[in-house]
C-alpha cells in the first residue's frame, strides 16, 4: 500500500501539480516500462531478463560481490548462478 498526501479534498483527483517535483517533472524515461517497473508491457523473455538482471544486480550489491552468499541467499548452486551472471552480461561486474 501506498499513502499519498496531496492537498485537496479527500477522494479528489491528483493531478501533476500536487506531484513532488521528481515525479512531476519525469520525462520520456517514465514511459520507459524497464525504467520504472512496469514490465507487464514486454513479452515475457524479456521481461523475465529485466527482472533477473535487476535483482541479481541488488543480491550481488547487498552482499557485497559474494558470489557464493549471494548464491546460498537465492537458492542457486553457484556455478548455476555464475552461468546466469554471464547469461544476462553481468559476469565480472560482482
């Protein structure tokens, strides 16, 4: 859930004036459906890459480049994780 304060009536409509000015003034990235999330739009291979690519990159950084913890972390044998990494262009980059 998300609780959005905005000035107005309660029920009214928000519009891109009662937006904090980051999301106000987002360009043509925000139509971008792997620049905010919105992966429904991809066909499902690529939607699938975009999201292991992102979240393999967060593991990787949450522990520090350990690819065995990293590997333990997901539930990945880590040669499967480090044939993954090189898959999606990440190998090296732990």
């Amino acid at each position: 859930w998300m609780l959005l304060m905005a000035p107005g009536e309660p029920g009214s409509p928000i519009d891109i004036d009662g937006l904090p000015p980051d999301l106000a003034n987002s360009s043509a990235s925000a139509m971008d459906p792997r620049a905010n999330g919105q992966l429904i739009s991809l066909p499902l291979r690529e939607a699938r890459e975009h999201f292991e690519r992102a979240y393999l990159q967060a593991q990787l950084q949450r522990f520090g480049g350990n690819v065995s913890r990293t590997a333990n972390f997901i539930g990945m044998e880590r040669s499967a994780l480090h044939r993954k990494l090189k898959t999606l262009g990440l190998y090296g980059e732990e």
